[in-house]
C-alpha cells in the first residue's frame, strides 16, 4: 500500500536535529547484487541455480544524541529478490565502517529488523540496523550490506492494511490496521514501510510486529517506527509503502486451499 503524507516538524524533533551533529552517507552499493549459493533450509529441496539479492535502496546515517551524548550510525536498505526461486533472506550482516575502511562495528541477522524475511522471486524486503559508535561523527566512512540468500520454500502472506498513516515527532511513525485474511489464527506479523521523497529519493524505513494471537477474519491496530533518521533528513512532504505480512505455523497447512488450509494457494 503506497501512500502520500504531508507533515509538519515539532519543534522538538528539529531542536534534536539541530543539536546533534548530522551526516548521511549513501554507500557505492546501490543497484548491487549479493550472490549465493543454493541453500541448507529446513524445508528445501534445493534448486541448481545461483541466488541473487539485489540491494534495490539503501542509506545510512550518523549523528549525535545531544542528551545522550552518544553518536549512533544507522543503515537502511530495500532489497529484492532476482532469484527465479523463493529464498529467505535472514542471513545477513551490516558492517559499518570509518573513512579509512576500518570496521567499526558489525550488525548480524539477529541484530537487524527485516520484514519480510521470504521472498518470492522479484518480492522486496525492507531492513534496518543501528549500532553506536565511539568516535566522532566526522570519522563515520560507509555501512555495507552482506545478504546470503537460501532457497526455501516456506512462504509468507501478505495481509491487507487499512486507515495507516505517517507522521514524523523526532521519531518516524507509519500507523494502521492490519486484517488477518487467512482462515487460521497467527501470533506473528511483521509490518515495515519504506520512505522516500517527493522526488523519489529513499529515506529509510520503519519496523514493527503483532505477536499476539489474532483471530481468522479479524484486525488489529499496528505501529511501526524508527528514531534513527535525523530531522533534517525528513522532508515536509513524503511518500510511504507499507506492507504486512503472516509467517506460518509448522502445525498448520499454510498456503495449501482446502480442509486444513488457509484457503489460498500461495505462489
């Protein structure tokens, strides 16, 4: 679901911006494909073929909390799958590096908000990482992004979402409704948007899940958020994708129609 959304900045969100020293970096890895090699999944019989990732977006900031006093990096990325085969993307790594190329910290799959985290082939995936640094921001170089793609043929379902929004108060909100439209309970959703300019520029994304049961044929309010993107990176006017999706339960026959299915074949 692509929305426009207009905001105003509270004063607050631009007195942090202007008390922090900003920068953002947008790394030579745009439009780059990670490759891999046919996967160990739990549930794969694996296809000969090489595994591709393609890093569609990506952007990374730095900046320092004036009240925290810490500085805190930040990356950012959309990534698509250019395999002919549905592949789980959760292997992967951000490494963040100084100007030098000296590796700062590194962010691995457990560290990394990711949704969803299988792809269908040409399906895309929004992914976000922090970490903080202790050094001073104007050492910040570059985050690189690492995917290790794995054949599975495990599948999620998108699910609809209604009344969402966006706003920005220091922190990135994109809010709404998500409905479970399959015939069987979940207790795992994960919902992320990506933002992007009027001019189409990519700002970042947000993350956030229900863990919660929710019944066949209901609905739930959800919040996604980030308070890593600077204030001044956000324009008065933006644009948002948000999506939704429910993982399977292995007790349960997801993707298969019929007695014991969800009712809907899965591609």
């Amino acid at each position: 679901m692509k929305k426009s959304f207009g905001l105003t900045l509270l004063a607050f969100g631009m007195l942090l911006a202007g008390c922090g020293n900003e920068k953002i970096s947008t790394t030579n890895q745009a439009q780059e494909e990670t490759k891999g090699t046919t996967g160990e999944g739990a549930n794969s019989s694996q296809p000969q073929e090489e595994l591709k990732a393609k890093i569609v977006d990506q952007v990374s900031y730095v900046f320092t909390d004036p009240y925290a006093e810490t500085t805190t990096a930040s990356y950012f990325a959309v990534v698509q799958n250019k395999s002919k085969v549905p592949v789980d993307i959760t292997e992967m790594t951000v490494t963040f590096l100084d100007k030098k190329g000296t590796v700062l910290a590194t962010e691995e799959s457990s560290s990394i908000w990711t949704s969803p985290q299988i792809l269908k082939p040409g399906q895309k995936t929004y992914l976000s990482a922090d970490t903080d640094l202790d050094i001073p921001v104007e050492q910040f170089g570059k985050a690189e992004l690492n995917v290790t793609p794995i054949y599975t043929n495990d599948t999620v379902k998108e699910l609809p979402i209604e009344g969402d929004s966006g706003k920005y108060d220091g922190t990135m909100y994109v809010n709404g409704k998500v409905k479970n439209t399959s015939k069987k309970q979940t207790d795992y959703i994960t919902v992320a948007a990506a933002l992007y300019s009027k001019d189409g520029k990519f700002i970042g994304t947000t993350y956030g899940q229900v863990d919660s049961p929710l019944n066949a044929g209901a609905s739930v309010g959800f919040e996604t958020f980030s308070d890593k993107i600077p204030a001044d990176k956000v324009p008065d006017q933006f644009d948002y994708e948000v999506l939704a999706y429910m993982y399977p339960s292995y007790d349960q026959k997801e993707g298969v129609a019929g007695e014991g299915g969800d009712g809907e074949v899965t591609e």
